[in-house]
C-alpha cells in the first residue's frame, strides 16, 4: 500500500512561495484538493505542484 504524503497549508505555502490566501482561495474554487481533520487542512504537495504550468520560454521574456 502507498502512503499518501500531506503537507499543512504553511508548508505548501513556504516550500511554492504561493501565499495561504491564494491556496485557500485554490480549494473554494475547487482547483485545489484538500482534506481536513478537524481544524487541519492539509493538500498533497503533487497536487499543489499541479497547479503550475509550464510556459513556453521561446520569446516568454521580451
């Protein structure tokens, strides 16, 4: 059996440099897949790192 990995919404936050505001805003759009225990909210760092697309480079920085 696989364990799942979760990280807090601070972890996600400090490891991505994306603030807790905008992951939180994340999960009440329903981009964003959490689960809570009781007052704990945590995500899956895969998931969070979903979240990220890759941008073409080829004339990205004019």
């Amino acid at each position: 059996m696989v364990k799942r990995q979760y990280e807090s919404l601070a972890q996600a936050a400090d490891r991505t440099g994306i603030s807790v505001k905008t992951l939180r805003r994340r999960i009440i759009d329903g981009e964003l897949v959490a689960y809570r225990s009781g007052r704990l909210i945590r995500v899956e760092p895969k998931a969070v790192d979903a979240m990220f697309r890759q941008v073409p480079t080829k004339g990205f920085l004019r």
